[in-house]
C-alpha cells in the first residue's frame, strides 16, 4: 500500500482526509503544527512549520523506522481568511508556512532517504477565484513557482497542486 505523509491544516479538511484515507490501505502519518518538533505516536508528529531542523527531526525518525513516505501531502497552505494586505510581519510569517516549509520538506526528503519518485500534493485554498465572493492570497501563490521548479531539479517527482474553497 501507499504511505501518506500529511501536513496538517489548522481548520480541519485534512482531517476529512485522513480520515478517507484511513478507509483504505496504506499507512498514513500526521504532521500538526506545534512549538517544537515532538513525536506524539509513530504515526503522528508536531513541528514548528516554521523552524528547518523540525523537518530534518521529522525525516530523520520517519527514516528510523524505515517509514518514509509515498505521498507528501502539504495542506499548511489551507486556512482562514487571510487579509488582503499584508504587513512585513505578518508577509513574512505566511511566506514561511505556504512557501518555506515546501522547501523545507523538500530539503529533509532530500537528506533522509531521497525526494526522487514521490508524489507531492500542495493543498490551499483561495489561491486562485473559484466562488465570487473568494478573497485572494497572493503570499499563497510563491508556491506555485516551486510546484514548477521541482520537477525540474527531481525529474521523477510528480507534484500536484489542489486550490479549494471552503464555501464548500
């Protein structure tokens, strides 16, 4: 079977995702965010989205128990509503969470066990106008870039990016 690794939202949706995926077979392994990186069971963590040696903590027990996964789901970019102008603080803040933290991910992969052959899956939401009424978040949309380039830099690497409305 597969194995997810799933970086949890703050709102719920993937929760409704471990959840489906639990239905089926494969293993599945939660990443909330915390103040520091801690190992909560062998198959859920917490990281500080915003610290890089979180990360290499996390890859680094998951390369332990020989339980590197498949699928990296990515859904830190899933949240509330964000304002439409950003503050220096605040700008530099969610840069960390929805840009940052992919490349931390990536980099971690990378050291423990390789990036090469994996499925990455980038979840936001108000990224792109999908209802009328949807704001938009142009912090968000740095992911995009990255989406692009790595393939390039891991050929074999197949990333998806999914932009959700919670209107829904």
């Amino acid at each position: 079977g597969h194995s997810y690794l799933i970086f949890e939202d703050g709102i719920g949706v993937c929760s409704s995702l471990i959840a489906k995926f639990s239905e089926n077979e494969g293993s599945i392994i939660r990443v909330s965010s915390g103040k520091k990186f801690t190992k909560h069971a062998s198959n859920h963590y917490a990281i500080n989205p915003e610290v890089a040696s979180d990360y290499l903590e996390l890859f680094s027990s998951l390369n332990a128990t020989s339980n590197l996964p498949d699928h990296i789901i990515h859904g830190l970019g899933i949240t509330e509503n964000l304002p439409e102008y950003l503050n220096e603080e605040e700008f530099r803040y969610y840069s960390n969470i929805f840009f940052h933290s992919l490349i931390h991910v990536i980099k971690a992969a990378q050291k423990y066990g390789g990036i090469l052959g994996k499925q990455i899956h980038v979840l936001t939401n108000d990224l792109h106008h999908i209802y009328q009424s949807d704001g938009y978040s142009a912090v968000k949309s740095m992911v995009i870039g990255l989406l692009k380039v790595i393939p390039q830099e891991y050929p074999s690497t197949n990333c998806k990016h999914i932009d959700i409305s919670l209107e829904e």
